[in-house]
C-alpha cells in the first residue's frame, strides 16, 4: 500500500464547490496554446495546524508549498483545502535542492501551489498542477541578483533530474527576485490500496 501523507480524493470525491475552482481534467492552454490538462488527484489539507504538523519530506512540510494570499480564490485559502498530489514529487526535488545548498529554502508566499482560480493564473502555470516553486531566499541569501540567482539554478540543474529554471530578467516569463524552477507538467495519481490486476496469464 502506498504510504500518504495526506488524505487521497480524487475528482470525483471533491465537493462541488471545490470541483469549479479546482476543474479537474479540465484543460488550460500554455503560454504557446497548448493545452494541459489539470490534476485529478489530490491530496485533503483538513487544517493550517495540518499543514504545519505534516513532513513531506525531511526538510519541507505542507505549509512551506501552499501559502497564498488574497490573490487566491476565498474558497482556496480556507480549509479543508485540497492540493494536487505531484506536490508530493516537487517536495522531493526540493529536498534534493535542500540537501546540495546545506541550509534552510525558503518559498515564496503564492510561490508554491495555487488553484487555476488564482488571480496570476492567467494561463497554464505550472504552480497549478503543485510542480513549481519560487524560491526567494536560500539560507540568509535572498536571490534578488543575476549572480545569486544564477548561481542556485545552476546547482538545481545538478540534482534535480529534469528540472525546468525560468530564465533571469524582468520580461513576462523571466524572474529577476526568485529562483523558479518546475517539474514540468507532471500528473500524479498514487496507487492507495493494494494493485488488484490480474497476472497475465503464461503464454
């Protein structure tokens, strides 16, 4: 059995409500128009104390990759609250990141998870399918240059497989106050309970 940190609900199990702001399986276009098609698969925060009791990782807890502020959708600052389960994959890149730099990361408030109702969800952000964060700050490092920016993705391109670094300037797409890195758009669906498949049977 899948060990989960969280309760699963899947589309279907998630309240009405919560079914409009989240669209599960609904698609969004990226910046060039191609569509991406939204997580089916969450994961139930019941509480901020949750939040904040909860690991996913060694060094990374719920709270640290789902604080958002009046930007978010009332409906998604309240609780319970249900996040995509590929968070679970990007706290795992985070922690790889974490154990290189030897010190605290800190992600941004709107930096980690936000809902596709979100006010800068204004196309398929991979913030919306819980595969990116904004780091701002590693250690007492605040990454507000091209040189401390630079150097962090550059240890991110190292050990996390895969990983995707917005690029540094000030344009639409860039980041010139954050490290943004992202794990594409990774859908994630744990197996919770034991896989019933039958064996195929000898040829």
């Amino acid at each position: 059995m899948t060990t989960l940190p969280l309760p699963l609900v899947l589309a279907d199990g998630l309240p009405p409500e919560w079914q409009q702001v989240l669209r599960p399986g609904e698609k969004l276009q990226d910046r060039s128009g191609a569509p991406r098609v939204l997580p089916s698969s969450f994961l139930r925060v019941d509480s901020w104390n949750h939040a904040l009791a909860t690991d996913l990782t060694p060094h990374f807890k719920v709270w640290e990759l789902i604080g958002v502020d009046v930007r978010e959708t009332l409906l998604a600052r309240s609780f319970p609250r249900y996040v995509p389960c590929a968070l679970l994959l990007l706290s795992a890149a985070l922690e790889l990141f974490r154990l290189e730099v030897g010190t605290y990361v800190h992600v941004a408030a709107n930096g980690g998870y936000r809902s596709p109702a979100h006010a800068l969800s204004r196309h398929a952000s991979r913030h919306c399918w819980g595969t990116a964060a904004n780091i701002y700050r590693v250690g007492d490092t605040y990454l507000d240059s091209r040189e401390e920016i630079g150097k962090y993705a550059d240890i991110a391109r190292r050990v996390v497989p895969g990983v995707w670094i917005r690029p540094y300037g000030q344009e639409d797409g860039q980041a010139d106050d954050h490290l943004h890195i992202d794990i594409g758009y990774t859908l994630f669906e744990p197996v919770d309970g034991q896989d019933r498949a039958e064996p195929p049977e000898a040829g």
